[in-house]
C-alpha cells in the first residue's frame, strides 16, 4: 500500500523536537525526556522529546515510520494532533497504537468524516480517557464505534460538528465523566435526553451555544436520565424562554453547579435581579455561573425573592415563594431610600450681626457662592473669606479657601451655618 502524500508525523516531530528547535535542559519542571533509544535506530541521540507533545497546525497527513514512533513515544501520554490534515482513521491508528501511554488525545479540525472507522482501528485507542473531537464533523457512528472500544474514556469534546440530532448508541458507555457538545445546533430536548441513556454517569454536560428549547420532560424522567449529574452548562440556550424550564433543572438529584448566561428568559432583569431569582429558585446549587454561592448571599436572594413576588396575583405567584415564605414567614416591603446626592441645601449666612437663610445650590464653587453673596454682605469676592460650620462637627469653621472647589464636597446638609468675613489688610 502506498504511503499517503503530505508531510508525516515522524517529519514533524523530528522537526519541530530536534536539538536545534527544542535543546535539552536539565533540572526540575522542564518537562522534557530523553527516550533511550532502541540500538541500531537511524535517530539516535537526536531528540529531546517531551511527555505532552504539540504538534497542531503542521499540515501532518500520515504516521510515518511506525517503528520509529514506538522508539520515541513510549513516554507521551497527551498528544495533540488538531488542525492538522489528518483525513484517514487508519493512519491515526498507527500513530495511536504506537503511543502505549496515551490518555488524552487531540484530533479537533482534521477532515477525518472523510473515512469510516473502523473497530479495528479504533482498538488502538483503547487506554484513551480525554478524547477531543471539535470541528471534526465526526458522524454519530464513529462516536459509538470509539465509545465500544475505550473502556475507560471520561471526557469527550464533539464541539462545532453540525449536529442537529443524537444517535443513541447501542452500548451505554458507563465511563464517560464529561461531555463537551456545544456550538451545535440541539433544539428539541428529545435529543438531550438521548445523552442521559447513553452516559448514565454524566458528572458534567456543557450544551453552550446551542438553540435549546423548553424541558419538556417530568421530574421523575430527568431524574432517571442523569443520576449522576453535578454540572451543567446552558448559556445562551436560545429557546430557553420560561422560569418552569429553570425550576426543572432542580429534579436533577446531584445537581450542585448550572451556568445560563445569555439566554431569553433573563434578559429583562439587571445582574443583581437575574442572580437572586436564580438562587432562589435552585436551592441545591453551590455554585452560580462559575461564583460560590455563600450561605448569606442565598438568604438574601431568598428574602428578595419573597418581596419581589408578594405584589404578583396569585395565580402568577411561583410554587418556589410559598416554600419560602413557609421558612421566612410574610417579609415586610424595605423601606425606598432616596441615595441620590442632595442637590441644594438652606444655611444660614452670618455676617458680623446679621443672619439670614439661603438656599444654596450645592453643584456650585466657592467662587460661584462668593459672587451669590457679594450682594448680601456688601464685599467683593476678593475681599471676602469664607468659613463653613458643620452643625455636628466637634472642630469648629472650616475655611473654604479653594475656590475651584465644589460646595458638595463639604457635605454641606440643611441647617449648616456659613460664616462671611472680610480679609484683613
């Protein structure tokens, strides 16, 4: 069989490893392992290899020399091989089955929907764990082919493949921890709950980037399909449109962590609204869109909770606020509290045995209130000293002596007392 044209993975990892490109190091956290080399190998003493090798975007179309790849990869157990032009599983498989140590493998954005795998070949992955797939269009076959063949595969990546539906294997794959699936185009919530059968012990499912439309299932059913999960990722779920789809994600038992940013539903509440509302309705969740949820910041979003829905009709009123109002009782309105800056204040004006209240614009300069009084007291700005009086300080006047300065900037509050004096000569 003829060996296929481009540039191999032997070529590459000679190039881009060789002592001129990557030279040996000594000492801790380098990372990097001089395999010893099998005798009479033509690659003796030239490379400096480490255990994770990346080798994306190198235009890599074959294996190469597979003896050769056995020599230096025994250590390697991550391998990175994405954006490469990799279209043949066959020629993988030879890469693969000459790494022995090999747990996490990248192979996003190679053309490989181009041929059928087949079990044979995807034997040779059989110790893989992380399995990364994106933007490799890999068809729903291929996947469970690769899923009957790696026993002990935690983590799979099937990002940017197009997918509009789900495959049910015929296996259930009882190893898988993570499932990474977003930026495809997952509507129907039928094809969600396809992956509950097929990875019963789902700890994490990311469904970003998907247009995910409304739960439609009963809490006893999704309870049944994911058992085991801990997290899940829903931002910009762009069906997502009512608060019963959120309250559904509370029959998922282990249920600890939820992501939903950017989706519908939220958009017309502030941050401060949309977290609240949200802790208040999950109450098993310890984190919220990647931040703890601390013991306080839930009472408090519960009690806002209570209050924001105590003026709502009855038939508009959530289950969730009975509940908590059962374990805070009826909570009184909080009191508004105007902090907006006063924007006036009335003083009293003294001047030698004169006084007389204004009211003054606070927004204003020394300057400008010297010219306001300058009628008042009979003396120019120039001659013209001003002290402010805080009716609670314990110090006495304050001279006002900058003129630029802004009259809010004191504080100064209704009953406050300003003193005028003329400047000495």
């Amino acid at each position: 069989m003829d060996q296929p044209s481009g540039r191999s993975f032997m070529q590459v990892l000679c190039e881009k490893y060789s002592p001129e490109n990557f030279p040996y190091r000594r000492g801790p956290g380098m990372g990097v392992h001089v395999p010893a080399t099998p005798q009479g190998s033509p690659m003796k003493d030239r490379l400096n290899l480490p255990s994770v090798l990346v080798l994306n975007s190198c235009g890599i179309t074959c294996a190469g020399d597979e003896n050769e790849i056995a020599a230096f990869c025994a250590h390697v157990f991550e391998l990175d091989l994405s954006d490469n032009k990799l279209e043949d599983w066959h020629e993988v498989s030879k890469i693969v089955s000459n790494v022995p140590h090999l747990e996490f493998l990248n192979l996003s954005s190679n053309p490989l929907s181009l041929s059928v795998l087949e079990r044979s070949c995807a034997g040779s992955f059989a110790g893989v764990r992380k399995l990364v797939l994106n933007n490799s269009k890999a068809s729903w076959e291929t996947v469970h082919t690769i899923l009957q063949e790696l026993p002990d595969l935690e983590e799979l990546f099937l990002c940017l493949n197009d997918y509009e539906t789900v495959s049910c294997s015929p296996v259930c794959c009882q190893s898988l921890k993570l499932l990474h699936i977003t930026d495809n185009n997952l509507q129907d919530w039928t094809e969600i709950r396809k992956l509950g059968i097929m990875f019963p012990s789902l700890d994490t499912l990311i469904l970003a980037n998907n247009n995910l439309t409304t739960i439609e299932e009963s809490e006893d059913s999704l309870a049944r399909l994911f058992p085991n999960l801990r997290s899940i990722n829903l931002h910009k779920s762009a069906g997502l449109h009512c608060w019963e789809d959120i309250d559904k994600l509370n029959s998922f038992p282990k249920l600890e962590e939820v992501k939903l940013l950017g989706i519908p539903l939220l958009q017309s509440y502030t941050t401060e609204e949309r977290r609240k509302l949200l802790i208040a309705r999950l109450p098993s969740i310890i984190k919220l869109n990647g931040s703890i949820v601390a013991d306080g910041e839930r009472e408090d979003s519960e009690r806002f909770f209570i209050r924001y829905y105590m003026e709502f009709p009855e038939e508009e009123v959530p289950f969730r606020y009975h509940e908590l109002v059962t374990k805070y009782g009826k909570l009184e309105p909080l009191a508004v509290v105007d902090l907006r800056p006063q924007s006036s204040a009335k003083v009293e004006v003294h001047f030698q045995d004169k006084v007389e209240e204004m009211s003054i614009r606070l927004d204003q300069t020394v300057a400008e209130l010297k010219k306001h009084l300058k009628t008042v007291v009979q003396l120019s700005t120039s001659n013209m000293l001003l002290f402010y009086l805080d009716q609670e300080a314990p110090f006495g006047p304050e001279e006002m002596k900058y003129s630029s300065r802004a009259l809010h900037s004191y504080g100064i509050r209704d009953g406050d007392k300003i003193y005028v004096e003329p400047r000495m000569k």
